[in-house]
C-alpha cells in the first residue's frame, strides 16, 4: 500500500509539473515551453539577424531533421520571448548530405522509399519568414535535381559565399549539424 501511494505521488507530481509545447510562430514544428520566471530574455528591441549553416542529413529517413526543427525552436523562442516577426531575419544554407532533405516527395521516395517528412516544415518556416536556401555546389556533387526540391527551397550559388555575405552583413552565425 505504501508504494503504491509512493508511486500515486510522484506520478501526481510528474503530471503538475508537465507543460504542453507551444508554437507561436512556426505552426506544428519546433515546439516550446513558456518559461515565465526566465530572468535572461531576448530583447524585444533588437533587430535579429541569424545565418544558420545546416549539414548534416537526417539519421533517418522518415525522422523530421534535427537541425530544422532547431531552426523552427529558434524562430518561436524568439517569438515567445517578444521579438516581432518583422525584427526576425533567419537565413538557412543547406549543404552537404543536407542537400537530400530538400528534395520533393518523389525524388525523396525514389531514393529512401519514405515520404519526405521534412516538407511540410520547410512551408512552415517559409510561412514565418526563413528564408531557405540549399547549396548549388552540393547539388551538382550529390546530383539532386534542382527542379525537383521543396518550393520554399532556393538555391545560392555555394554555402562558402552565402554564409561569408551574410556574415559580413552582421549576421550572426549559427551551425546547426
């Protein structure tokens, strides 16, 4: 009996404690927790401008990629935190074996067998204002058609020149591998 209550009370304690994810910004993808008591917070003031590098594939071909998730985290902690939408400018370059996730539904299936699971987030994340490109020299080296991407997908003649203009332009950069 005294286990039993034992483990009543920490199953009541595990559920008071639980928080349901939000997604103020990108909708169905890098979900957060609302963290009130937080003492450091983005600045509301600022203008945010974010250079994310993206490289490696995904570990599984039917598993979401980490790295874009993250990119969907960053953008609504940002939101969460109070920075307006229009002070967020967030650039993606994809490259390397990232290249293989910005492929459409059949060129992803005619080489995994799975659907692309990484498709409806890339719509998301243009919805909310990332811009996404994917590395031209990757294409070319990992032979992925660049008429059969994801739409929201653009590409940059390299990630090396993309990531070194925005740089130079101030912003910050972020590897997400």
């Amino acid at each position: 009996m005294k286990s039993l209550f034992t483990a009543l009370l920490i199953v009541l304690a595990a559920t008071t404690y639980s928080q349901t994810r939000v997604f103020p910004a990108v909708k169905l993808y890098g979900g957060i927790f609302e963290i009130p008591y937080a003492v450091e917070k983005p600045d509301p003031t600022m203008k945010y401008n974010i250079v994310i590098e993206v490289e490696r594939e995904s570990e599984k071909p039917d598993s979401l990629s980490w790295a874009l998730n993250n990119v969907a985290r960053l953008v609504n902690l940002h939101v969460m935190g109070g920075v307006p939408k229009e002070n967020l400018d967030v650039v993606i370059v994809l490259h390397g074996g990232a290249t293989y996730i910005t492929m459409n539904n059949d060129q992803y299936q005619k080489k995994y067998k799975k659907d692309n699971p990484n498709l409806g987030l890339f719509e998301e994340l243009s919805k909310a204002g990332v811009k996404i490109f994917v590395c031209g020299q990757s294409l070319i080296n990992r032979k992925v058609d660049r008429t059969k991407m994801a739409p929201e997908v653009k590409i940059a003649t390299s990630m090396l020149t993309t990531l070194t203009t925005y740089q130079l332009k101030g912003y910050a950069l972020l590897k997400f591998n």
